[in-house]
C-alpha cells in the first residue's frame, strides 16, 4: 500500500509544512537494485581506543565501496585510515572501537564521530565495531555495553535514511558477510542492532571450502521457505532465488495455486501441506530426499483480541503455527539429519514478541518463543549438526495485513521509529538471505531486527 504521507512529504510544500509543525520528515530509502547494487560514495575508516587486532582493511576493501579520498580535511583525536572528510560526505563510517577498554577512551568515539556524523550521505551507513564483554575486566564490559546505548541513540537522532548499527566482533575475515550487508542497500530498514559475530566459520555447504560467490552465494543450495506463497515468504523466495538458491515453496493446501504460481515465476519448486501436521517434518524430509541447506520458518498467523475477549480456540490455534509447528519442523528435520552440515536455520520472530503488543497476547508469546527457540537450540544445532539458527523479527512491514488496520493506527506504526515509515517485504528478506548466507556461518543465535529502530522495545 502507498506510503502517501512519505510521498507528500518528498515534495517542497510538504518540507515546510512538516517542518513548520515538527513533524516526522521521512528520508526515501536506497534499496538494493540490480542497477545501484551498492551505496553510492566512499567508506570513511575510523578508530577510537588505541590500536586493535582487527585486520578491517583488505575486508573493508571487499565491500564495494572505495576509501576515503586522500588530502581531504578532517581533523579528529581518531585516527583515520582513510585521511580526512572529502567535500562530499562519506556513504558509510566504520569506527573500530574494539581498543575502548575504560571511560577516558570513550571520548575518542565521540571525537571520531562528532565531525563526520552530520556530513554522512543520506541513506548512509554508520557501523560501529566492539569487543565482545570481558566477564573479567567490569571496567571494558562497562565500556563496551556503553557503545550500545551510543548506538541506539544515535540511530534515533540521525535522520535521513541512514543506520546506525554495532557489531560485536574479534575476527574481522568471520564479519564479512556482515559487513558487507550492513554497509550496503540490503539493509535499508535494519538500524539500532546490536549483531554479534562468533570466529568459528561453518564449514559443509557444497564448495564451502572455495572461495565465496558473492554474486550467487546460494548456488547449488535447495532452501525451503514455509509461508511462501505471498506477503513476506514470497518475497524471502524471491531474494534466496536471486542469490543462486533452488527454493521450495511450502504452504498450505489452500495457498497451492499462489505456491505454484510464485515457484513458477522464480523456476522453483512448490510443495503443499499443513505445517501444522504432526508427521509435516518427515513429510518434508520425504519430498527432499537428498537434503535442505536452508530453513525458512516464515509461516505465521494472527487472531488478535484482548485477553480477557480471547476463546481457547485463538489463543492454541496461534500457537500452535506460530512456535509448535516451527519446533516439532525443526526438531523433525534435524533428527533426520535433512539438514546438511553448514545449513542455516532462519525463523520469523517479532517485535510483538520483544516489546509485547495490545491485543496480541497469543502472537507476542508465539513470537518470544521463537526468540527462545533461537538463543537456546543455537549453540547446540552447531555444535551436533554444523546448523546456525538465528532469527529474524519483523516491526511495521508494508503488506496486505497492515494495509487492512485501520488508518490512524496503521500511521502510528509507520512513524513510530527512527526512519518514520514502514519496511517492505524485501527488507525482510534481505536480512533473512544474509542470516543464510554460506559466509555467515560465525554469525549464531541472533534475533534481528528488521523495524527501522522501532520505538517499542529495544
């Protein structure tokens, strides 16, 4: 559904208007196209905190976006591996604050950032990098955790479309793949993130020990993508088809002419059944006898009303597509061993299930249990099967759902973070296809974001 008030406000009345009433002035997103795959000017290379042990350099080169451009005039207490700020704002910063060890260093992230921050293109990309918390140093956990909250606020203060994420990281190679998304139009809807990246990479994907397509990184891969007919699912099937991947559309019988319609499109495949079924794991795992790469938990209802309102029958029937069906799915198919090693398990959470939502009792609890599913399985889905799990969870998105809510709350959901406007199913998407990725194997057991920094919840 048009945005029209995003679209008034591109106009010149509709500038002053808005700025005459202190209104939100929502920024036009760059998405990723075909034709603009990446941002478009340079990357400004910062660090506060001392030296560090991460080699950012020959990484940063592989991002697409060319360095800073030497004999420019910048003049910070960072060092800057670039030079200075050209006359045109950088695209993208990178401040490697991973040396921050107590509260003196900690000026140098404001000395990095304050004379660059406003001169950032809009549409911009601002990542800062941090250590992991040191469980025996107070003072650098304090310090580090800090680094969050200078996150967060900034990203709600830095307007026209640009993000503001960290990262939590001691092996700059494990990042890429991080990297690369989140300085790059992918991910336009995607700020206030705290992402943590692990060191050990997963091996098992076909020609994992090659050298990564970064073109087609899914090539020769089956992903499976459960509510895929239309909405969100369609458009994961559509990104992970994109990326080389041969995708399984799954949904209900009801959705088999979508399904068949979307496989026929991207030249994939479709499957119907009830995901809710006892035996659709063993089904799935018949269907696809020799094995699944990625798992995409994207399947979801709602059938809201108040508690107190709420009969039994809406409250299980929620449940049970939302979180029984993703845990007895994923249990199924990983008993079976139809998960190759070096696969990725990808799931559908909510900011409903993080920062809770009137009305929506059952599905805020579905969607936390997908966030528990996640933190809990992780670690052992690696280290048993060679599997990550992470999660990814959706704010205001831009579909057939929320064009339904009535207007006046539907406006409320669309301005209430810091880019001022609803996602897209694509923005879902790409976060979901980086999360699959073959290179973001040291990224496990994160639940993402994809809200535009919503006000609700962290």
């Amino acid at each position: 559904m048009a945005d029209r008030y995003l679209s008034f406000t591109a106009t010149a009345p509709g500038r002053l208007l808005t700025r005459r009433l202190g209104l939100p002035q929502p920024a036009a997103l760059s998405r990723w196209t075909a034709e603009r795959p990446a941002l478009e000017g340079h990357l400004t290379h910062l660090t506060a905190g001392g030296p560090t042990a991460l080699d950012l350099a020959p990484v940063l080169a592989r991002t697409g976006l060319p360095a800073e451009p030497t004999g420019s005039a910048r003049s910070t207490g960072a060092k800057g591996s670039g030079g200075t700020t050209a006359s045109s704002g950088p695209a993208a910063v990178v401040l490697d604050a991973t040396g921050v060890r107590d509260v003196d260093a900690l000026a140098e992230v404001h000395a990095a950032l304050h004379p660059v921050v406003r001169s950032v293109a809009a549409s911009g990309r601002i990542v800062v990098l941090g250590a992991p918390l040191d469980a025996r140093d107070h003072h650098q956990a304090a310090v580090q955790q800090a680094l969050e909250g200078f996150v967060r606020s900034l990203g709600k203060e830095i307007g026209r479309g640009r993000t503001v994420n960290l990262v939590r990281l001691t092996d700059a190679s494990a990042a890429e793949s991080t990297l690369r998304f989140l300085l790059s139009p992918k991910s336009a809807y995607v700020s206030g993130q705290v992402i943590e990246v692990g060191t050990e990479e997963v091996a098992g994907f076909p020609g994992s020990d090659g050298p990564v397509d970064w073109a087609l990184p899914l090539a020769g891969r089956t992903a499976l993508v459960t509510g895929g007919a239309r909405g969100i699912g369609e458009a994961v099937a559509e990104t992970l088809a994109r990326d080389g991947a041969h995708v399984v559309v799954l949904d209900v019988p009801q959705a088999e002419e979508d399904a068949r319609r979307v496989a026929a499109r991207l030249g994939c495949s479709a499957l119907t059944l009830d995901i809710t079924a006892a035996d659709a794991g063993e089904r799935i795992a018949a269907e696809l006898p020799d094995g699944l790469d990625v798992l995409i938990h994207n399947a979801g209802i709602t059938r809201d009303r108040r508690l107190v309102n709420m009969p039994a029958d809406r409250w299980s029937t929620v449940l049970d597509v939302n979180l029984a069906s993703v845990l007895r799915t994923t249990d199924a198919l990983l008993a079976k061993g139809a998960l190759r090693a070096g696969g990725r398990i990808v799931a559908t959470a909510s900011i409903a299930g993080l920062a809770g939502n009137a009305g929506q009792t059952n599905y805020g609890a579905s969607k936390a249990g997908v966030a528990g599913l996640v933190r809990s399985l992780a670690p052992r889905a690696l280290a048993e099967h060679g599997v990550t799990v992470n999660a990814v969870a959706p704010g205001f998105i831009e579909t057939r759902m929320t064009a339904a809510v009535p207007l006046f709350i539907r406006e409320a959901g669309r301005r209430m973070n810091s880019l001022a406007q609803g996602g897209l199913p694509v923005d879902v998407a790409e976060t979901t296809a980086w999360l699959a990725h073959p290179a973001s194997g040291a990224v496990n057991g994160q639940v993402v974001r994809v809200c535009g920094q919503s006000l609700l919840g962290a």
